[in-house]
C-alpha cells in the first residue's frame, strides 16, 4: 500500500525492518507495471551475468526468439552510430540500468543497500492513459498485453532470478560487471569535467569580447550571461586508485567463487553467501549526500533537481553540475573511501570462498 503518494507503503516498512533486511534479504525484486514489447531491467550490476542468463532462457511471446536477442535487435536497429550498431550485435551480456527512483526498490537499494532488481515489459503500449481515468484493466486488456502473453513473461523472468538465487549453492554476485560500471561513470566525471573546462574558458572570451551582445536581436528583451569561474583541475587520482583495487578484489573474488561446488565446507558456503548479498552495503555511507541524509547508496540516486532520473555517483556528479568544487573535491574523497573499502571487503570475502 502506499506506493504513489511518496512511496510511503515501502518506506516505512523498510525503514522500520531495516536491521532484519540488512542481516538476512539477499535481493529485492521489483516489478511497477507491464506492457508489450522489450524487457526493461535495471538494478545492481553485480547481477549483470544472472539476469543476461535468464533472458536468454525466456521467449519473447511476438518473435519466438529469447527476449535477450529481441533485445539485441532493438539496440542494433535505433543505435545511431555504425560504431554503436557494432557493440549492439557483439553484446553478449543484458547490461542492466542504474536505477533512480519512483518505485519500491528505492528504499532497499539506496537506503539500506540491499540488491535489487526491477523488471518489466514494454516499450510497444504507450498510449498517454498512464494514470489517467483511462488506465483500467479494459485498456490493458484491448490495447496492451490483450492475451496476457507478457505478463506470463515477466512471471518466467522473475520467477527464474528468483529460483536461481534461492537454489544457487553459491549466490550469483560477479562484481567485475559492477566494477567495470563504476569505471565507467568515474571515466565520464572526469570527461564532464574537462568539456566544462573548455565550454566555460570558450564562453568567457565570448562574454569578454561582448560576442553575446553582438549577436543578440536588440529588438526583444534578453538577459546576456556573465562569465563564470574558471572550472578548476580536481584530483580524480584517489578515485582512479580506489576503481583499480577494486578491479583487482573483484577478480580475485570471481576466481575464487568458480571453484566452490556443492562439495564445500557447508559451513564456509554459508559465511560466503551472506559476504556475498551483504556486499552492496558496502557501497552505503554513513552521511548519505549533501542535502539528503536518508540516500546513503554512494552509486545510485534519483537526482535531486531530475526526480525519478538516476544520477549515477551522484555526491560527485551533482557538485560538478552545480560548479559547487569544493563539494565535488570533498565528494571524491568519500567515494574513494567508500570504493576502498568495499574492495577490501570484497577481497575478505575471497578469503572465505578458499
């Protein structure tokens, strides 16, 4: 109950069986709504490999090929580069979205750490009702899914990552995918950062130069910009560092997870799956960020100005947008902390899997 108005149903219980979550959820899965057409998932990438196996083994209801391949052949076919067509047809992995918020995962993933899925079809149904007085089981059942061949769908999508991370000896967490994810969003700080050096250095000659005033249209009312601070050289090293232990702890974890079978110490298997769930509490900080405590996920979080938008490494995203540099330095600094430490852990845990 309770999800529309502030998602207050999942709050409020989450926040008040937070020390049981923690101690004993291995993944929260979430599904908002469905449709027609393509899967939509998205959560912790450390679930990357589990979900591209389980969406190579449904069918898409439409095409009677996997729902992974009809997938491939979408990114194929709207990619907008000869480049990004390439990558589309050689992926052999789903890549799963970093989630925002706007549905019940919220309070498990960025307040309390906790693995989380969120899954659904569409894509092929979008008519304007949603959340109108046209959104109805009638429209569902004309204009959407009218032999419910989608929802049986989605049951075989989630059911299987349900059954694969109940029946698993060991807990399917392949942390290199979370790694290369976060490299890849420390890449496109430090990218964002160099393209506002230069917008901001180009933009300031403009001003200097009157270039605006010049090629303004005098007859309307218009207010010119004035020029900004320069955008400063912030120390990514730290952050760099952090990103490349923990492409070591993660593969030296993967390796050490290929060789336990059903065969090991039960007792062992047990200490390492609970490392194993509880890693992504990890990645949680004890502040939470700037001007909102309560989100403590260090990855992911809605953006404060975007709403259900994800901002990803968002204490440091977010400073950089609002040339807030002292924040963005400050931010760095805990994030690299926090990396640092969850690839101890994670080195730890490969301890335990031996």
């Amino acid at each position: 109950d309770g999800e529309e108005p502030g998602l207050i149903g999942s709050t409020e219980w989450a926040e008040t069986h937070a020390a049981e979550l923690q101690q004993k959820l291995v993944a929260y899965i979430n599904s908002d709504g469905n449709g027609r057409g393509f899967l939509g998932a998205g959560g912790s990438q450390a679930l990357e490999g589990m979900m591209t196996e389980v969406a190579k083994d449904v069918t898409d209801p439409q095409t009677n090929v996997s729902v992974f391949e009809r997938n491939k052949a979408r990114d194929a076919v709207r990619a907008t580069s000869v480049k990004a067509k390439k990558e589309a047809l050689a992926s052999k992995d789903l890549k799963l979205e970093s989630l925002g918020s706007g549905s019940d995962y919220s309070s498990f993933l960025q307040h309390l750490g906790i693995p989380s899925l969120n899954l659904g079809f569409g894509g092929e149904d979008a008519g304007g009702e949603y959340h109108s007085i046209y959104d109805s089981f009638d429209d569902y059942r004309r204009f959407k899914d009218p032999d419910f061949a989608y929802g049986v769908a989605l049951a075989k999508v989630a059911g299987r990552a349900e059954l694969r991370l109940a029946d698993a000896d060991v807990l399917p967490f392949d942390f290199r995918s979370l790694q290369k994810t976060i490299a890849g969003y420390v890449a496109e700080l430090i990218s964002m950062t160099d393209q506002m050096r230069e917008t901001t250095s180009v933009d300031n000659q403009l001003v200097k130069a009157n270039d605006f005033d010049l090629a303004a249209d005098h007859t309307k009312p218009e207010t010119l910009p004035k020029t900004k601070e320069e955008v400063p050289f912030l120390d990514f090293s730290g952050i760099q560092n952090a990103v490349a232990a923990l492409d070591k702890s993660s593969g030296k974890l993967a390796e050490s997870w290929s060789k336990q079978t059903v065969n090991t110490n039960p007792v062992n298997l047990k200490q390492l799956n609970k490392a194993l769930y509880q890693a992504e509490q990890q990645l949680l900080t004890t502040t939470g960020l700037p001007r909102r405590a309560w989100y403590k996920h260090s990855i992911y979080a809605p953006g404060f100005y975007t709403g259900y938008g994800v901002k990803t490494m968002p204490g440091i995203r977010e400073a950089i947008e609002q040339r807030n540099w002292k924040e963005a330095q400050e931010q760095l600094n805990i994030d690299a902390g926090v990396l640092n430490k969850f690839a101890a852990y994670l080195n730890q845990t490969a301890a335990l899997a031996k």
